[in-house]
C-alpha cells in the first residue's frame, strides 16, 4: 500500500498541468492550455497510471495473498480536517480554472496554501506555528543547492551542449529524438532530483527550439522517471518522511528494486503513445 501511494504520485505526475511541480519548472512558467495539454498527455497519463498499477502488483503478488486486518478501528474527522478537505478541494478547482485560462499556477498555489492553514488555525483555535513546526524544513535547502547545481553547469557550458545535439536531433526525427531524450532524462532525474533535472531540460529546450513533441517526452521523462528510486522527486522524499514519523521505512534498495521492475515499462508506454499521437 505504501508503494502504491508513492509510485502513483509520479506516474500520475502529467494528468494535468497542476499534478507536478517539475510541469512549472520544465516548461518554464509558460504551460500549455488545458485542451492542448489534454490532447497531448491523455492517453500516455492513463497507460503510465495502468501499467504501473499492473507491474506494482505482479511485484507485490505474494504479499497480496496474505491475510489482512478487516476490522480497523475508524475515527471521525475532525473540524480542521474537514476544513483541510474543503481547502483541498477549492483549490484543485482554482488551479484548473487558472490553468484553462492560460495563468501562472505559482502564485495561486502559494495564496489558496496559506488561505488553508489560516481557516484551519481559526477554526481549531491554534497556533500555526505547530503546523510550520511540521513542515519538512530540511528538504528545501536540498533542492535548493541542486538547483545552484543546475546555475553551475549552464556557466560551463554544458547546457549549450544538449541543447546543440537536441536540435540536431530533432531536425533529423522529432519522434524519435522525443523517446530517447525522454529516456535519457527518467533515468537522470534519479541521479539530481527530477526538479533540477527538469530545470535543465527547459533551459535546453529554450536553446534548442525544438517541436512540441520533444518537449513532452521530456516531460513524460521527468515526471515518470523518478519511480526507480527514492531520491528520483521531491514526493518521493517527502512521501519517506512521512512514513518514518509513523514508524515506518522503505531503504534505497527495497524501493529500487520494486522501482526497476515498474518504471521501465510504465515509461516506455506513456513514451510510446506520445509518439503515436504524434
């Protein structure tokens, strides 16, 4: 079950424009229209969700067939639950509409996220510094030293680099160059986090200019990738703080190897239908 809800969150990354911090960072702040991006990730969004339930649960398939606990004592939710949920819910609907419209996401996001925790402070009658308290504060000086990373090698010059052999590859076979960079950047959003990564890929392609095809099987790289491993996106890492203040643990090579039997063949079918759509 643990696996489930960490492997869906990638695989289900490119649904919408809002599903996936990394969609902002790779596309640069300018994301598509809702029509367009449902024309383009439709399809390989429903095949990545499939066949990575598909492959969870042949992976899991011996500890499916243990018993498990029926009665499960059940609490009711609590007044800044339910707040919690309305916010939740006003704000998924606010980033649709905002993201059909065409505006940025970044701002919205922030304001409905602080909206939220000040409803739940006043209904409950709490400080909200014990909510900041349970904020993973460390996580934020990790991605911002790999996005430091990301400044350093566009001074080397690396970035003009990809973005040289990007373009040649696109003029010689846009589909062709969207698979295999799209690949290229799943397995690299493992080595430096699928954000830095995907910082890199957008200042490529604001270099390469290349078709839009292109551009979304990097996304679908980007997004897909970072099931192979622990450290591949920011939900990951923070899924694994999670379950450790509840006691629980997943290592590095546990999740790899669950990671390297779904990924692959998830990524390569979402890959596949972007190309078909063409």
């Amino acid at each position: 079950m643990l696996f489930a809800c960490a492997l869906i969150a990638n695989a289900a990354s490119f649904v919408l424009p809002i599903s996936n911090p990394a969609n902002l960072v790779l596309y640069g702040g300018e994301m598509p229209s809702l029509g367009a991006w449902m024309a383009s990730f439709a399809l390989p969004s429903l095949l990545s969700i499939a066949v990575t339930f598909l492959m969870l649960r042949w992976v899991e398939r011996e500890r499916l067939t243990d018993r498990c606990e029926t009665v499960v004592e059940t609490g009711t939710l609590s007044r800044g639950g339910k707040i919690a949920l309305g916010g939740i819910i006003v704000t998924a609907v606010l980033l649709i509409a905002a993201s059909a419209q065409g505006y940025q996401l970044g701002l919205p996001t922030c304001l409905a996220g602080i909206a939220t925790m000040a409803a739940i402070c006043i209904g409950e009658r709490k400080s909200p510094l014990t909510t900041l308290g349970s904020v993973s504060w460390a996580v934020l000086p990790l991605v911002a030293g790999l996005f430091v990373l990301v400044e350093a090698l566009a001074s080397t010059g690396v970035i003009t680099m990809l973005a040289r052999w990007l373009a040649a590859g696109a003029a010689q076979s846009p589909s062709t160059t969207a698979g295999v960079a799209g690949t290229i950047l799943a397995f690299g959003s493992n080595l430096m986090n699928n954000l830095p990564a995907g910082l890199i890929a957008s200042t490529t392609l604001q270099q390469a200019h290349v078709p839009q095809i292109v551009t979304d099987g990097l996304l679908i790289g980007v997004d897909l990738g970072p099931n192979l491993s622990i450290t591949g996106s920011l939900a990951t890492i923070l899924w694994l703080t999670a379950i450790r203040r509840e006691g629980e643990d997943v290592g590095f090579w546990r999740f790899l190897k669950v990671g390297a039997v779904v990924m692959p063949p998830a990524l390569f079918a979402a890959l596949g239908a972007r190309m078909l759509i063409g």
